[in-house]
C-alpha cells in the first residue's frame, strides 16, 4: 500500500505541473462556469444561468480529468514504454492503476472544491443532498475513467489525443452541460441521453437541485460503467 500510496502522490504532482492538464481539468470549467454566469448568451431554461451551470460544470470537471486528462496522459506513457517499465517493478501493473485511480479522485476532489467556491461566489444555492451528488461524481469518474483508460489503451498517442479532445467537446455540445436538452433538436437529444455525459449532468443538476434523479440517467450510466470497464480491462494493451 506504501508503493501505491508513493506512485499516487507522484502521479498528483506530475498531473498539478503538467500546465496543459492544469488548463482541462481547472482552467476551463472554472472559465466556462464564470464567463456563462456572467454573460447571459446560452440558452439554459428557466431560473438563474449560474444553477443550472454549476451541475453541468462538475459533470464537465469528471470529464476532463477522468477521460481527457487521465486518458491523454497514460496513453503517452504507454507509447513512451513507460507503463511497461512500471509495471515490472514491485509496484506491479494493479499497483500502478490503483494509485493513478487515488490520483485521479484527488485531482476531482480539487476540481469539486474549485468549481463549488466560484459557483457560491456568483450566488449559487444548492438545496439537494451533497452525499447523492458526491456518489454520482464518483459513479461518473468510474464511467469516464473506463472510457479514458480503454482509449489510451488501444490507440496510437496521437489519435488517442484527438478522440479524446474530440470526445470533450461532443460531450460539452451535446451533454446538457451548458445547453438546456430541450433547446436541442429532438433528434440530437435522444441521441445525447445515449451518451454518459447528459445523464451524468442530468443527474448531478436533480441531486443538487432537489429533484428525484432519473431512473434512466442512473440507468445509463449503470450501463456505460459497466461495459467500459469490461472493455477497458478486456483490450488494454501496456506496451
């Protein structure tokens, strides 16, 4: 536990100096939260912008450093050959994916706490159960975690950065993260609540706000966890 405890706080640091990685997983939801708050140019329903972006945001924030940031960042290492080397060491393959999941929770906990403080600076006031939200934060890391590690384990490091960044901005577009899915062509949005994201906001932004989470978003989510940790686990390659 020592060497994974080890291997965590090294992947934490590494992760808190990579600028690029910074700017995904802080940078832009906090600048997004902020700037859709302030500017009043998206359709979002009814009430104030600010409650119903701050849901969105976090659901955002599990998206960019589970899949994005996670996802980019191993699969360099990987064609690097350093998860390869790592995982002969005494740490071992499960040792190093344990501590880059401790990592990983840590770098959101962050991301929560950031995403939180501006959204009460701007007036937000959540009036839901904290506890729901937090257990569907750490079901969407699991989902979006899967889908970052079953990337960055199949494909070549440079496609493997432009699906993932092509990925984040489907999933910001189409997920109901700063657009309301009713403002979205019937169409597109059966399509969106297909996807993890929608039902990931969806459920975040009922959790927070009062409202009884949907049985299909938690449905779906269910689902996607499931077959991309299968997937993930089942085809990941180490070198």
């Amino acid at each position: 536990m020592k060497r994974v405890l080890a291997q965590a706080k090294v992947e934490l640091i590494l992760t808190l100096r990579r600028g690029e990685s910074m700017l995904v997983t802080i940078g832009i939801p906090v600048g997004i939260l902020a700037f859709f708050s302030l500017v009043d140019v998206l359709p979002h329903g009814s009430g104030k912008a600010v409650d119903f972006l701050v849901p969105g945001v976090l659901a955002l924030s599990v998206i960019s450093s589970a899949m994005t940031s996670l996802g980019i960042a191993t699969g360099f290492e990987r064609h690097a050959g350093v998860l390869r080397r790592l995982g002969t060491t005494p740490l071992g393959r499960g040792g190093l994916l344990a501590a880059k999941c401790i990592a990983l929770l840590a770098t959101v906990v962050v991301q929560v706490i950031a995403v939180v403080v501006v959204g009460y600076l701007l007036g937000w006031k959540p009036h839901g159960d904290p506890l729901l939200a937090a257990g569907l934060v750490v079901l969407g890391v699991l989902v979006f975690a899967a889908l970052g590690f079953l990337l960055a384990g199949r494909l070549r490091a440079e496609t493997n950065l432009a699906a993932a960044n092509g990925l984040f901005l489907v999933f910001l577009l189409l997920g109901g993260i700063v657009v309301s899915m009713s403002k979205l062509p019937s169409g597109i949005a059966s399509f969106s609540r297909a996807l993890p994201a929608e039902p990931l906001a969806t459920s975040l932004r009922d959790a927070l706000g009062g409202s009884a989470v949907p049985i299909r978003a938690l449905v779906t989510l269910a689902i996607w966890a499931v077959a991309t940790s299968l997937v993930a686990v089942a085809t990941f390659r180490w070198d």
